[in-house]
C-alpha cells in the first residue's frame, strides 16, 4: 500500500540519526565522544524536580486546558515581560510539549502552498522540513561567518515579497551559535513592522548570551502583536526530557493553535507545567553555574578547534555550538563527520544538516565534560593530521 506523498516532503532531524549510529557503535565496543545531540549535560535542577514529584504525588495527573495550567501561563507572561521589556498577557501564552509543536503549527496555522517563509540557512532543519511539509516555499536567509554568522537588514529586505507570510528568526542560533546584534535587529524591527507578516521568533537559547543581554525582536514597537515568541525549558534549565515549551502568540492565533493542540496532544502533563512554574519563579543560580562552565568550554572548543589542521572558527556569542570552517581540509562536511565518527570515535554533526549553506562547516555541540572535550580534540587532530599527510 501506499503511504501519503505528504511524507516526502517531511524532512528529520540528523542529530537524532547520528546518535543512533554511534550508540550502534558503542553497543559493539566502541568508545564515542558525543558532540552531536544539543542538550545539556547537566541534571535538572533539584528544585524543579521536586516541583514536579510533588505535583504528581498531589495528583496532578488528568486532564487539564488545552492552552496550559494558569499558573504557568501566568508565570511565562511575567518571565517574558520581564526579561524582554513588553508586557505580555498571560492570555497570549500557550503551553506545549516542547518548543517543536509552535515550529509545526505555527507554520500550519499561517502558511500554506503559495506562501514563502524566510527562515535561517544554515539553521535548525525542522524549520525548512515544516515549511516543506506544508506546500509553502522555502526562502533560505544565509548566515555569513564573516558577520558572525548573522545578517544584515538588506539581506532580509532582498528576500521579503508580497507573497511573504512568516518570517522565522533564531538568535541565539542553532547551529552558529550567532546571534543578531541589537543595531541590526533595530534595522529589521523597522522592516519587518512595515511588511504584513507573521514573525516567528525562536529564542530558546536567550538567556546563553556570553557578552552582553539578550535582545529580541518582539521588545521593538508594533512587532510582539504579530510575534510568536517562542521559549523553552529544555535549554536553560537541562529539561529535554520533560518536554516542554511556551510561546507568547498573537491574539488571532490563540484559539486556532489551541484547537490544533487539542485535535494532537490534548494537553501538555499538568505535572510537568508546575515543575516549570519553579524553573520560572525559583532560584537560578544552578542556571548561571551552568552558563558559566558553557562559557569555559566555549573557550577550550574555540581555541583548540583553531589548532586543528585545516579548521578555523570564529567564537560563538550564544547557544553551545561551535560552526568550525573545515574547507581547508579538503573533506566535505558529510565526509568529514562520518570518518570522525566511525575512524576517531568523535559523533558531530555536518553542517549540511542544516541546510544547504552548511556545507563547509560541522556543528560541535560543547555540552560535554572539558575532558571529554580536550579528549574529541585529540581525536580529530589525529585524523586531520592523517588526512593532511596522506
């Protein structure tokens, strides 16, 4: 029988794939170095454990709205006027399984074919595989490493057209960890609140900021009406696991990302929204501990990354990615991260798993033990060194 063509246009997510590759390759034997999944290697911090335990031992565990507990609405809105300089209304905020399903229904609340989406390339690949999926056409943004691995406002306005209905914009970047500078995001507020169009931006990674605040697009006059703000727990506080992710919407959205969340998942586990409602109100000293030794391996990575043969790589400002040029290594991305696994024992992630303009880079995910990471370095050196000499 035949499965619906819908599905060839649906891409996936390749550090899921490379994960399975090397764990395959772990259950033979081998020892793997794991640089290719994006989440922190960190536990959740106790606090929010407990908030979760105590909720499930409350009984929390039935049905509850459909857009999210209250309270945790009511604690994203404060979180989110606080930290982005807006007021936003607890109304506005929906709660998800993650950040992923505000991507997927975001996309498929507002676009459809004949509909373009600017989006992020080299960027997270769920972004141009939704677009795909939906019959809309996809308008890759480059990412320039000269910018660091950002843009300019020109480079958005020669990609804006009348048929343009959603704009997605990540920063800091996964998998650049770029991020847009304030001057720059000033230029495309101006731009972007002139043109009629939804704006998705993905700022899951704002509080990984290494110099500086986080800036986002949604602070700037006329753009959080027409913003889907999205944020998570998975990042900042170490929950990939809980899967869970809120988003502040535009009002016009409310009700039909309401109604797609009920036709898919019913709700979010109520017990898991109050472990959030503490990762939100709670202390976050374990959150900047965290930061703080990102920051530290961030400085390792770049460094020895740069002493490698043939590879160079500007800092990255946010997120805890590294994008390493490897052109001068004569080896394809897709080459390059396939012989670091199965020869050096190093899983990574090409940079074509982000899109077409990846190509020429890897991404290294940092959220590892600096001995882990001193060790990777070691590995791919001697691989750079073999490939140079033979």
């Amino acid at each position: 029988m035949e499965l619906a063509s819908g599905l060839s246009r649906l891409g996936t997510e390749t550090a899921f794939e490379v994960l399975a590759r090397a764990k395959a390759l772990e259950a033979e034997g081998r020892e793997i170095i794991h640089l290719q999944i994006g989440e922190p290697d960190f536990d959740t911090p106790a606090h929010i454990v407990e908030a979760g335990v105590k909720a499930l031992r409350d009984g929390l565990t039935h049905y509850c709205p459909a857009p999210g507990l209250p309270v945790l609405r009511e604690a994203a809105a404060e979180y989110l006027s606080r930290t982005r300089g807006v007021a936003v209304e607890p109304g506005r905020v929906l709660v998800a399984p993650g950040a992923k399903p505000f991507l997927f229904f975001g996309v498929l609340a507002t676009c459809e074919p004949g509909d373009e989406v600017i989006y992020p390339n080299p960027g997270f690949p769920i972004y141009e595989s939704v677009i795909r999926f939906v019959g809309a056409t996809p308008v890759p943004l480059p990412l320039h490493e000269e910018r660091g691995f950002a843009f300019t406002a020109a480079d958005l306005a020669e990609r804006l057209s009348p048929r343009t209905k959603l704009v997605i914009l990540n920063s800091p970047a996964n998998p650049t960890g770029g991020v847009v500078p304030a001057e720059v995001n000033a230029e495309i507020a101006t731009l972007l609140a002139e043109h009629s169009c939804f704006l998705l931006s993905d700022e899951v990674y704002s509080e990984m900021v290494y110099e500086g605040t986080h800036d986002s697009l949604a602070s700037y006059p006329g753009l959080l009406e027409k913003t889907i703000l999205l944020e998570g727990f998975s990042k900042t506080f170490a929950m990939t696991g809980w899967r869970l992710g809120y988003a502040a919407v535009p009002e016009q959205l409310v009700e039909p990302l309401t109604r797609l969340f009920i036709n898919c998942h019913s709700c979010t586990p109520p017990a898991y929204q109050m472990a959030g409602v503490a990762a939100l109100t709670g202390p976050m000293g374990e959150v900047r501990a965290m930061i703080d030794e990102f920051r530290a391996r961030r400085r390792l990575v770049v460094e020895g990354l740069n002493a490698l043969p043939g590879v160079s790589c500007v800092q990255p400002a946010g997120a805890f990615y590294a994008f390493p040029n490897i052109t001068r290594t004569g080896l394809s991305a897709r080459e390059l991260q396939d012989r670091l696994l199965n020869e050096a024992g190093v899983a990574l992630l090409a940079g074509t798993a982000f899109g077409a303009h990846g190509e020429g880079y890897v991404r290294v995910s940092y959220a590892n033990s600096q001995e882990n990471l001193r060790a990777a370095l070691a590995h791919m050196g001697d691989l750079l060194e073999r490939t140079a000499g033979s």
